[in-house]
C-alpha cells in the first residue's frame, strides 16, 4: 500500500467518524448512565498521559523526592487542590521542575 493510499484512508474514517455526529447529533439521546460516565473521560485521559511520565521519566522507574517530574506532579496536584486556581499551579510546579532539574 502506499503512503497516499494509507493517508486517505485515515482521513476518511476520521472525516466519518466526526461528520457523523454533526450530521445525527441531533437525533442522538445519550442514556443518563452514559452521560455521567463520559463527564470522567478528561481526567481519566490526563491520568493516563501525565502518570507515566512523573513514575517513570525516561523509561525507568523513579518513585523518589530526586525525580523533578514526581514533585513537579504532586506539587501542581497539592495547589490546584488548595487553591483552585490551575495558573497558580502551573506556575509554581513549573518553578519547583526547573529549580530541582537546575540543581
């Protein structure tokens, strides 16, 4: 198959599949059920991107205070969490990353 043939491919059923629901959104009706648990869906696709990177940097597992992406994640979890405010928390697990990969 050549590259062309493969790309038109991917592009066709990612076109489908999101034409689709612009075309029969309107006659889609969610069970209750369903809607709750897709309210879930963000978190649990952060989780799974942000997790592996902050356990295991590299490859290699490091649960330890020397691993700046741990503390880094623990600390942006910690402020959202008491303060609320995601900047906030951006900003200062972004300096306390820096300041542990820069000692």
């Amino acid at each position: 198959m050549t590259i062309a043939a493969l790309l038109a491919g991917m592009f066709l059923a990612t076109y489908l599949t999101r034409a689709s629901f612009l075309v029969f959104g309107r006659h889609l009706r969610f069970p209750p059920a369903l809607k709750a648990a897709l309210q879930h869906v963000p978190v649990a696709v952060l989780t799974a991107i942000i997790v592996p990177e902050a356990l295991a940097p590299g490859g290699q597992v490091d649960i330890s205070l020397g691993n700046p992406w741990l503390v880094g994640t623990v600390v942006a979890a910690v402020v959202a969490r008491l303060s609320g405010h995601l900047l906030l928390s951006l900003g200062v697990s972004f300096a306390v990353f820096g300041l542990m990969r820069w000692w």
